[in-house]
C-alpha cells in the first residue's frame, strides 16, 4: 500500500455486493459453505440473512455497511496478518473493520473450526 489514505477511500466506496460473490466463491472452492459464510457474517455484524441481502440490493458501499452493523465485541480478538498487513495494527477504523471480514473469510477457507473463528 503505497498511499493507505487513498486505499481506504478505496475500499470505503467498495460495494459489499461486489465483494460478497468472491467470498462466498473462495469459501465453496474450499469445501466450506454459504450458510457458514453467512454465520461469521452475522457474528461479525449482525446481519442476518434478508438483512444482507437488503445492503447488497441496494449495493451498499463497505462504509455504509460498517456504519449499519453493530460489530462484535470480540471483534477485537481477530488477529494475524491479511493481505500483507498485520490486522490488529491498521489504523483506520473502516479498514480495520473490513480486514476482520477478510481475515474471517480467509480462516473458513482455510479449514478453521467454527468456534475457534467465532472466538466465543
């Protein structure tokens, strides 16, 4: 990341609608499942599943996305790295936000129990 303010303008205006096909792609490819996708969704924002579907019909940018979700409290607890970056020293708040979704995205490809990614 050359400039991190330009990329998290970047992903702030990114659709979750246009980002949601390839997680749910990259967790099939693994043998894992929409439904569990949905689960960490859910466990993450508290979307359910009409919920999400309403935000990607009306193609809600992450920014609106995270502004609407009530992120869980053990949200905190996700760490490791992502996409090149340590998640827990991100500075910006969206983009922190964004990579605790990728990050939990990435464990259920990887064959991550549920409850360890659930961190309950």
């Amino acid at each position: 990341m050359s400039n991190p303010s330009t990329q998290d303008q970047r992903i702030a205006k990114m659709t979750f609608s246009s980002v949601y096909p390839l997680y749910i792609a990259k967790a099939e490819k693994k043998g894992r499942t929409k439904e569990e996708l949905d689960q960490i969704i859910e466990w993450l924002t508290g979307f359910d599943v009409s919920q999400l579907q309403r935000l990607i019909d009306e193609k809600a940018t992450f920014e609106t996305f995270f502004h609407r979700a009530t992120l869980n409290p053990n949200a905190r607890l996700i760490t490791g790295s992502i996409c090149g970056y340590r998640v827990e020293d991100i500075e910006d708040p969206l983009t922190k936000k964004v990579r605790y979704l990728d990050k939990l995205v990435d464990e259920l490809a990887k064959g991550k129990k549920m409850e360890k990614i659930l961190r309950r």
